[in-house]
C-alpha cells in the first residue's frame, strides 16, 4: 500500500519530476560534451606529434635516397675507372714488351699514353 501512496504522490508532482530529469539530462549532455572536447584536445596532440615523427621520417627518407644516389654514382665511376685503368696497363704493358729492345720510344706509344691520361 505505502508503495501506491509514493507513486500517487510521484504522479501528482508530476511537473516537480519532469524537472528533475530535465535536470539530469542536461546535466548529462554537458558532461558528455566536457569529455568529448577533452578527446578531442587529445587528440589533437597526438595528431601533431604524429606529423612531426612523418616530417622527420620523410626527410630521413629523402636523405637516404640521395645517399644511395651519390654511392651508386661514386661505384660506378670507380669501377668505370678501375676499368680503364686496367686495360691501359694491359696495352701499356703489350707496348713495352714490344719496343722494349730498342729502348726508343715511338710516337705511338706517346699518343696512347696521352690518350688514356685525358680520359
């Protein structure tokens, strides 16, 4: 019985309980609307910590590219020139043995020599 007395005097009230929820539910959406604009600063911060960490491994990226560039080219020009080094040495050597009983150098020779000097 005393439980119909407390919802009798709940309905008659009825504008006292409508109040109150409006209350809670206000009360709610400002508390969801504090914590979303928490998240969101959050996340702000690590979005830009994120962009940072990207520029740098960009340009790490970046960096390392043109390294392997000037080392591809550097390897390329070595060999290129250990190439051309060795055959000079192999016709320079072929030349020797050739006018080596005359002991006189041809004009020839000279030119090669000049030759594989400017290259």
């Amino acid at each position: 019985m005393s439980y119909f007395l407390i919802l009798k005097s709940i309905i008659s009230n009825w504008r006292l309980c409508l109040g109150a929820i409006a209350v809670a539910i206000v009360i709610g959406i400002v508390w969801h609307f504090n914590n979303v604009t928490k998240e969101l600063a959050q996340a702000k911060i690590q979005v830009h910590s994120l962009e940072a960490t990207l520029a740098d491994s960009n340009a790490q990226i970046i960096t390392a590219k043109a390294n392997t560039k000037l080392v591809q080219k550097v390897v390329t020009k070595t060999e290129y020139y250990r190439i051309k080094g060795e055959d000079s040495v192999k016709y320079i050597d072929r030349e020797i043995v050739k006018y080596d009983a005359t002991c006189v150098i041809p004009p020839e020779f000279v030119n090669e020599l000049n030759k594989a000097a400017t290259k």
